[in-house]
C-alpha cells in the first residue's frame, strides 16, 4: 500500500469517526457552457448531483466554512452548489486544498 493510498484510507476512517460532526452533503456540479458579452451573464448547466460527506468548521454571518475530501470534489467551481440541512449554498471564491482535504467557505443562496 502506498503512502497516499494510506492517508486517504484514514481520512475516509476519519470521516466516519467524527460521527455527527460530518454532514451528508448533496454536490451539485455545473459547467458553464456559454457567456454573453452583451448581457454579461453565464450559461450554466447542471450536471449529476452526489452525496458527499463534509464537516463544517466555523459559522458565521458571512457563511461558514466546510472541510471536503479532495477526492469528493476534484474539481471545485464557482457554480457548483452544495445543499444539506435543508438549504443550499454556493461556493465562495477561495478554495484550500493539501491534496487529500480542501476547505472552501459556502454561502447560502
């Protein structure tokens, strides 16, 4: 087994662990597929949504911060969209990655 191959396994271990600390999370992933110069607006098309696990570190009034496995989303956008608890949020601009986790910061819709 290879060192990588190890770190994600005990993340994954990790996930499970912290219990109730990690929240079923459905990722919706959006491509945009056309922009109007004249109107300044974005085509966005939905593709097929996932079930991923998150943990959500802080709270706040400008949104909270989520901690996701790599692996989960491999590919982070600014249209994607993540919906748990009921609501829906979208990602923020700045997404943190170590290769195995990336914490992103979420708004609600």
């Amino acid at each position: 087994m290879s060192y990588k191959s190890l770190v994600e396994s005990n993340l994954d271990l990790a996930f499970r662990l912290v219990g109730d600390l990690a929240y079923d999370m459905t990722l919706t992933p959006k491509q945009a597929s056309a922009y109007d110069f004249s109107t300044g607006l974005t085509s966005v098309q939905s593709t097929t949504p996932i079930t991923i696990r998150g943990i959500v570190k802080q709270r706040d009034n400008n949104g909270m911060g989520v901690i996701l496995k790599n692996k989960d989303v491999p590919s982070p956008d600014l249209y994607d969209t993540i919906t748990f608890g009921g609501k829906t949020y979208s990602f923020g601009d700045n997404f943190v990655s170590d290769g195995y986790t990336l914490s992103v910061q979420i708004y609600e819709e």
